[in-house]
C-alpha cells in the first residue's frame, strides 16, 4: 500500500460511493429527522423552558452522551487526527484532561448553577456581581466565540471531509450540511438536539472502533506502531531541515517545558484553565448538564462522558498516526508544491489524514457510514452551538433590549438568531482557508488560549471568594481582554512559516507556547481583580446568599421534603455510587496517563 502514496490530484480521489453507500447515508438522515421530530413533539417547545432546558428532565445516559457528542464534533476527528498524524501521542492529553473537569463541573459548579435557579451562564454572573456590563460583555464574547472557533471550523472540517470523500464542490457541501442542521435545530429546540446526540454518539464509536481495527490490522497491530510512524518520510524532502522526520517524542505524552510542541507544564496547568472555561463555564457544555433531573443525574452524566473522553487516543490519535505511516508523502509532506497538490493548504496536510484513512480502508456500505456519521458529528456540534447561541442572544441581549418582549418574541428572535449565525460562519470559511489551517486543533486551542482564561478566573474567583465584587472582575476581564486580543492579532499578522524558513516571529509567539500563556493570562486577570476587588466595597451578604460555594442553598433530597423516606435513601445511595465511580474514574484515567507518560 505504502508503494503508491504519491497519488495524483486528491481532490479527484473520491472513489465513487457505491449505490449501498448512498442508500445508508439517506437511511441514517431519515432516521435522524425521525429522532428529531419524535423528541420535539415529546418535549413541550413552546415554552421557553422546554425549548431551552428540555423541560429539565433530563435521565444521565443521553446527558452523558450529548456532553461527549457536543464535544467530538467533525473539527476534532479531524483536527485530533491531524495533530496526531503531525506530532504523535501527545494531542490525546487535551481528552483525557477533561475527566478531572468534567467531575468538577458536577460536584462543583452544577450545585451552585442550580441554587442560583439560572438558565444561561451571564444570568449567573449578573445575580454574583449584578450591574449589566459584565453579562453582557461574556455574551458577546461567547457569540464570536462561537462563530470564529466552533461554527466555521466545524464546518470547514465537515466540508473538508465531503469534498474528499465525494469529490463535491466545497461550498455545496458546506451550504447542504447547514440547511439539514437548521431546519431540525429551529424546529426542535434542546430536547431535538440531545437525542439525535445519543444516536449519534453510538454510531460514531461503532464506525471508529471498526476504522481503528482496520488500520491497525494495514501496519500489524499496536507493537508496530512506534516503528511505522518512525518511518513515515515523505519522497520529497525540504534539504538542510529536519521537519519531515516524526517528531522523536511522538510516543510520549509529557513533552519537554522548553523544546516539547505540547510541553507538559502547559498540558497540565494552561489546559486546565482552558478546560475550566469549555467544560465549566461554556453554555454549549453547560446547558447538557442543568437540564438534568436531579444532582446524580447531573454527576452519573459526567462520569458516563469521561470515560467515553478516553477512547478519541485509540479512535482518532492513533490512526491519524497511521494515516501518515501509510500516505507519507500526502498527510506527511513538506515540500509547499506537494502540499497543495495533496490538500490545497501550503503549510502542511495533517488535516487529511482521517478522510484519507476512511476512503482508503473501509470497505463500501461502511464508507457510507463512515461519511454518515461524521455528517452527524458535525451536525450534532453545529445544532449545541446553534441551540445554545441563541439561547444566550434571546435571553441575555434581547431581553435587556426589550425588557417587555413575550415569550412568542422571544421564541422568533432565537429562530432568527441562528439564521444570521449560518451567514457570518459561512462568510469566514474562506478566512479559515487561507489562515495557516496547517492543524486545525491547534488553530482552535491557541484562539481559545488568547480569549478564554480571563472568563476562566473570575468564574473561580467569583464562585469560592466572597470578597470578589464587580468593579474588580470588570476591569479584571478588560485587562485580561486587551492582552489576549494583543496577541490574537499578533498571531494573525505573523502565522507559521512552511518548512524550511527560519522562524522570524515575535518572541512573545516563538518563544512563548501558547499554553504558559493561558497561564499567565489567568494569572494577570486574577490579580487584576483581586486588587480591584480589594480597593472597592464588599459586597453585601444578601448579594451573595446560594451564589458562591460557602453561601450555597442546602438542597434537600427528593423524599425528604415530603417525608418518603424510601425515595431520600435511594437518592443516598446513587450519590455514594456516584461517588465510587468518580474515584474509580480518576484511577483509570491515572494509570492511562502513567503508562503514555
């Protein structure tokens, strides 16, 4: 296999789906707007709430499984993949760091979510710090958010991978996908979008296992893999460099501090900001968890996602791996000529990796399914984001608009919402294109780096220090704002140079991984407002009751507000299961950690 690599056009690759193909892929979308119509007529999505929260009644399997569906979008196949097939192993630490996250998320915040009786993430800041200038500048910034990292780049992914696979005019693809996805996000509301989740979710762990098998069978199982990627040297080579070799490291998870791409300082402490703010503090994540029944359901929906966050390293890692072993001179090249004769994108292939994977090894009625399922993944990411954007413009922007506007209004404006998301996104695909998208992943976590940590900090401050009031965590986020922006446009201006070029960039890029500088960020904004905070008026105790971790309602299990004794032991004992599991959880995710490190 590996004697052919060099593959004329790939964008002439697209072996034809076979007629058993197609017919699977029109299956798997009737099947999807069955879920999807059978769930809204079930969930009552005309009142606010059960278009929003999904009646908040929520059991843990579909929350689980919505989390780690919202999450593994067609961006992150592709873009974990990539990374993989460019630098190794390392990549899966940003999964496998969301466990201690995620299990924060429902210990930790869910409570305090839920005393607080809010609906989005600014409604909690305003009743922390009250006056309106904070809440409303987290919804603009999740708004953009939203559409620089999440919308377009899943949706460049998912054009990426049909225009591969099918060979059809990217636009078309892009276009085609977007109005499928709106059509049952508008019609359905939360309820629609967390079922077609859990569908989704089984049929992109099926087909991956299946896919992953495969490739492992092409190279001779696991014991091969350092050796195959070892070699994976593309014919054509930039002279005088060393950047076609695989990086020594690749089966490593903890990389050097100074030389490491993903050092492990930064994969510790700057991931775990950046985690904080996606998994803790992001409405996307945010909402799966508050439309929960009851605190188990909310914990059991944690500990369920963590433990599927394990499996993207054998999924998706490592067959990007060996995409690259066995297509090096495609996902591995160097050469700019090569590249864009490979992929179009000067700076580097690696994005191909897991399309070329499926066109190359699945066998035909599967390829079909493969093709299905990250249609899925893409639309279950872009329907969260959709859902959840224009939860956040409705309730937190317009409503302070127009204080007076009905619940028919308000139910229009989020309609009209998404329409003008699906324009924006569409117009900064090109962007994206031409932007070094030489590895998608790393494209999102360095913009999220940049934005991120400051909203990050004065979540934490606000939720475990009283003393912390708004005119600190205001110019706290303003401080954090200016540094981050300054660097965003910095990176924008100075993108990574192709192989072979000497590094000529700012220092505060080459020098500085973008993960110490989400540390460093957190840090500033941190300071910034406790110093604020320290300077101005505490807040009053009124202003804080059941709003930060040592003021928090006692919330009462279910059974003993009525006295059912039975119903409060039975809610004892699933906590305590939960417990056992998160403990167990922990040390599996530990040993994973040990035996990559």
């Amino acid at each position: 296999m590996a004697g052919d690599n060099s593959t004329t056009d790939t964008h002439a690759l697209g072996p034809q789906l076979s007629v058993a193909d197609i017919v699977i892929i029109t299956v798997y979308f009737a099947l999807n707007l069955v879920v999807g119509i059978w769930s809204s007529c079930r969930a009552s999505r005309n009142t606010v709430r059960g278009y929003f929260l999904a009646g908040r009644d929520m059991t843990w399997w579909p929350i689980g499984a919505s989390l780690f569906a919202s999450s593994e979008g067609s961006g992150l196949f592709i873009g974990l993949a990539g990374s993989g097939a460019a630098g190794g192993l390392a990549v899966a630490g940003f999964e496998w760091n969301a466990t201690y996250v995620l299990l924060a998320l429902a210990w930790v915040f869910v409570p305090i979510y839920v005393s607080s009786e809010i609906v989005t993430m600014p409604e909690y800041i305003q009743k922390r710090f009250g006056g309106q200038r904070i809440p409303m500048y987290l919804s603009v910034l999740s708004l953009l958010l939203s559409v620089f990292t999440k919308i377009s780049i899943d949706l460049y992914a998912g054009a990426v991978f049909v225009h591969i696979c099918l060979g059809w005019n990217f636009y078309l693809s892009t276009i085609l996908m977007l109005v499928i996805t709106a059509l049952y996000t508008i019609a359905g509301g939360l309820a629609a979008v967390i079922y077609t989740d859990a569908l989704q979710t089984l049929i992109m762990v099926v087909g991956a296992v299946i896919l992953t098998v495969k490739a492992f069978n092409q190279i001779g199982g696991y014991e091969q893999l350092a050796a195959a990627y070892a070699r994976a040297i593309p014919s054509r080579t930039v002279p005088n460099t060393t950047c076609h070799l695989p990086r020594a490291d690749a089966m490593h998870m903890f990389r050097d501090p100074y030389t490491g791409d993903l050092p492990w300082t930064g994969m510790t402490f700057g991931l775990t900001i950046m985690a904080t703010w996606y998994w803790c503090t992001d409405q996307v994540i945010v909402q799966r968890s508050l439309s929960a029944r009851d605190l188990n359901h909310a914990k059991a929906g944690s500990i369920l996602a963590s433990y599927l966050k394990m499996l993207p390293m054998g999924l998706i890692v490592m067959p990007g791996m060996i995409s690259r072993a066995l297509f090096p001179d495609d996902v591995g090249c160097v050469v700019p000529s090569e590249c864009l004769r490979a992929c179009g994108a000067e700076i580097g292939c690696s994005n191909i990796a897991y399309p070329k994977l499926v066109m190359a090894l699945m066998p035909i009625g599967l390829r079909g399914l493969m093709i299905a399922v990250m249609m899925a993944a893409l639309m279950s990411s872009l329907t969260s984001i959709f859902n959840s954007s224009s939860t956040l413009f409705t309730m937190d922007i317009w409503r302070r608009l127009r204080p007076r506007a009905g619940e028919w209004e308000l139910l229009l404006v989020g309609r009209l919402v998404i329409v003008v998301l699906i324009g924006v996104s569409v117009a900064w695909i090109p962007i994206l294109q031409g932007s070094n998208s030489g590895q998608l992943f790393i494209y999102m976590q360095s913009v999220t780096s940049s934005l991120a940590p400051p909203v990050t900090a004065i979540f934490i401050l606000g939720i475990f220090w009283q003393r912390a009031n708004e005119q600190g965590a205001f110019w706290g986020l303003m401080a954090g704002l200016a540094v981050g922006a300054t660097r965003l446009v910095v990176e924008f201006l100075h993108p990574a140079l192709p192989c072979g070029h000497a590094d000529t960039r700012p220092a505060i890029l080459s020098s500085f991984h973008y993960l110490h500088f989400a540390v460093a960020l957190f840090t500033l904004t941190g300071a910034v407002v406790v110093a604020g905070s320290l300077l101005t008026p505490a807040p009053q105790r009124a202003q804080i009751q059941n709003l930060t971790w040592w003021t928090l309602a006692k919330d009462l299990p279910p059974g003993a507000k009525t006295g059912d004794i039975q119903a409060a032991q039975k809610h004892a004992f699933w906590a305590r299961v939960c417990g056992f599991n998160a403990i167990l959880l922990m040390c599996v995710n530990i040993f994973f950690y040990a035996y990559f490190a």
